[in-house]
C-alpha cells in the first residue's frame, strides 16, 4: 500500500498543502503610527511621479507661450480681404489673451504632494475647460487666416489636456489609497474620541450614582428622624393641645351663637330702629348706635356691655309704637327684653366665653411655646428637597445612560466600518486588537 502511494506520488506529484491565509493583526493603539508611516509610503512613491509629470505640464506651458508669441507676430496668408483680416485680428487677440490667462493661472505647485497635484489638476481642467470654451469660435476665424499658427496652438492646448490627463491618470490610484488610508486615520481618531467620551460618561453615571445613593441615605435618615419626632412627647402633647383648641373654638362658637339667639325675637325691632338712625327719622346717641353695631355684627362681644341704655330706649321706641310694629311682635319683643335685663342668663354666657377665651389663649401660648412644629416643617422641607434631588439625579442618571449607550453604538459602528476598510486595504484576514479585550 505504501508503495502503491510512492508510485502515485511519483506519477502526480506530492500534493501541495494549502496554506491558511495569514492573518495580519494590527495594536490599535500602535495603528495610528502604521496608517502615517504608509501614507508617507505612499506619498513618496507618487511624489517623482508627480515631479516628472510637472515638468512634461510645465514645458507644454512653455510652448504655448511661444505659441501665442508667433500667433501675435503672425502676418496672414496672401489674399485675405481688408474685413477679414480685421476679424482675424480681433479673434486673434482674443486667443492670445486666454493663452496668456493659462499662463497666469496654471501655476504648477513647487511641492510635488499628490493631494496637491490631484487640486492642481482639478483647477486646470476647469480653466483649460474655459479656455477652450471662449476661444473656439476664435480658433475657427483665425483658421483662415493663420493656419500654421492655429494648427500649432491646438495641438499645444491637445499636448497641455493630454499632459494633465497623465498627471491624474499616474496619481489616481495612489491617491485614492491615500484616501483610504485618511479616511482610516479619521475612523482611528473617531474611535478614540468616542472611548474618551466613553470614559467621562461613565465617570459621570458613577458620580450621579454616589449622588443618588447619598439622596437616598440622607432621605431616609429623615424619615427616621420625621417618624421619632412624630411618636415624641411634645408631638403628642402638641396634637392634644390642638384637639383642646378646637374644642374650645366650637365651645365659643356655641356662646356665640347662644348670644345671638337671645337677640332674634328682637331683630326686627333693632332693624326699624338701625334704618331710622340711617335716615335720621330717629337718631341714636353714639353709645347706642355702637351697641347697636355690635348686636348685629358680634352678639356674644354685644353682652358683655352694659345694655341698659340701649335696652331702654328701645323699650320706649317699642312701647311708643314709633318702630311700627305689631302687637304680638311688640309683646314678643318685650318680653326679650326683660330676659336680657336678667343678667343671669346672659351673665352665664359672658362668664363661659370668657373661660373659653382664656384657656384657648393658655393652650395656644403653650402650643406656640413648642419647637415641635417648626422641627417638624424643617424636617418635611428636607424631605421634600431630598425627593426631588433625587427625583432630579435619577432623571440625569436615565439620560446619561442613554447618551453611553448611544455612543457605545457609535463606536461599535466605527470599529465595524474601520475593520471594513482595513481588510479593504491590507485585506480580509486583517484583524485588530483593541486594549479593552
């Protein structure tokens, strides 16, 4: 069998072992130094092809100023007629005024860089292209009349096109490997400024972090702190002094409105009596109209005066049928009256309102003498800040994230497109080690 594998080598040859394609591994952080070394490389190999196609433009430069120079001593051809020879001057002056334009504008670069040649060459056409299109119909008159002249100077503008075409045609390739290679260079410097921003943003989520958790903490440490004084003596003894409070308030309230019922058999007389004062039919003393004022607006205050005088007169105003009432409104009201000239009832009154005033007033002195409250505000107004700094650090949190992920994708995308052109470029086993991996 061994021999039967000899004879077949022998008679077809060894079979060759296919080799892998080796790869080519590129240290991102050294590939900044490779993509400049090799556009220098390239630059160098095109620089002295640019140098030699400079000089093959510059001497069609030259001819064509010797062109224009004969173009302007030339005399026409025999026979030609007065008129066309004044059109032929005129057109000729023409040609030689754009030759002369080639001549001031195209002026070949003293560097031979191929980005220059390549702007160079851009300008020129643009210019020969103008030339050319101002000079035709003056290239077809002085034909007639200079046809060596102008047999001459189309071929100089040929021989300048041809020699620009093979300044383009020699440096195109090379320059858009240069290209390639810029265009790697900015990926390269893309991918750093996105790692760097990269960096800073998590920088900055981890700051916003530490601020967040110290919200938090601080917050907590509040509500602990809102919790103990709520469940403290003085809290508790501040809430009783509140509940006395506005028991007291419906205490007086009653008093109040006690006091005002003793007055209601009695409001139709004190009406008439208040609008004859208005209309000074019948005007009160001053005393009077205040206790009159007061009755009406602060009942349970109005007891509290000495209301013999004002009761009197208006017993007499009643009796003496002046207020225009009606029997039984006069008995009713009468009758009222005697009741607040008991003192006993209304006196129990005074006396309880009194009490209630007094210790509404100790209990309130008390409750303002407390620091309870004003802790309590304090405390809440620190919560409240907290809440939202919180609130505020995590919405910056949420959009910190979203911007780091965005510009993880950014980069993620560049580092695709520049694998992409580097394989592009040095071909598809080409790899790069990135320092993160």
């Amino acid at each position: 069998m061994i021999e039967e594998m000899k004879f077949i080598e022998r008679l077809f040859g060894k079979k060759q072992e296919i080799e892998e394609p080796r790869s080519v591994v590129f240290d991102f952080e050294k590939l900044p130094g490779t993509v400049k070394d090799e556009i220098k490389r390239q630059e160098d190999v095109l620089r002295p092809v640019v140098k030699e196609k400079y000089e093959s433009i510059r001497q069609a430069l030259r001819e064509l100023e010797k062109l224009k120079k004969e173009l302007l001593a030339a005399e026409p051809i025999e026979g030609a007629s007065k008129r066309g020879e004044k059109l032929g001057d005129s057109n000729r002056d023409n040609v030689a005024n754009n030759l002369k334009l080639i001549d001031s504008k195209l002026k070949v670069p003293g560097n031979t860089s191929p980005a220059t040649a390549s702007e160079f060459y851009t300008d020129a056409k643009s210019t020969l292209k103008n030339v050319l299109d101002n000079t035709r119909k003056s290239l077809l008159y002085i034909k007639a009349l200079y046809p060596r002249e102008h047999q001459k100077i189309n071929q100089g503008l040929a021989d300048l096109e041809d020699s620009l075409d093979e300044l383009y045609s020699s440096i195109m390739e090379g320059n858009e490997r240069v290209s390639e290679l810029q265009k790697i260079a900015g990926e390269m410097n893309t991918i750093e400024r996105v790692n760097r921003e990269i960096e800073q943003s998590t920088k900055k989520i981890v700051d916003l972090d530490t601020k967040y958790e110290s919200a938090k903490s601080k917050l907590s440490g509040y509500d602990s702190k809102l919790t103990g004084l709520e469940n403290s003596s003085e809290f508790e003894r501040a809430k009783q002094l509140e509940t006395e409070i506005r028991i007291l308030d419906a205490k007086i309230a009653d008093v109040g409105s006690e006091a005002r019922r003793l007055f209601t058999p009695l409001s139709k007389a004190i009406s008439r009596m208040e609008k004859q004062d208005e209309n000074e039919r019948c005007v009160l003393s001053p005393e009077n109209r205040k206790t009159l004022k007061t009755i009406n607006e602060d009942p349970a205050s109005a007891i509290e005066y000495d209301l013999g005088p004002f009761l009197s007169e208006l017993t007499g105003r009643i009796e003496s049928g002046e207020l225009g009432l009606k029997d039984q409104m006069c008995d009713k009201a009468l009758k009222q009256i005697q009741v607040l000239e008991d003192s006993k009832t209304a006196s129990l009154l005074v006396e309880q309102r009194k009490k209630y005033l007094s210790d509404r007033e100790a209990f309130i002195q008390e409750l303002n003498g407390l620091s309870i409250y004003q802790e309590k505000e304090d405390i809440e107004r620190e919560i409240e800040n907290h809440h939202s700094l919180s609130r505020s650090v995590n919405n910056d949190i949420q959009s910190e994230r979203k911007h780091l992920d965005g510009l993880k994708e950014e980069l993620e995308m560049t580092k695709s497109v520049l694998i992409s052109d580097l394989r592009h470029f040095y071909g598809d086993s080409t790899l790069i080690e990135y320092k993160d991996n």
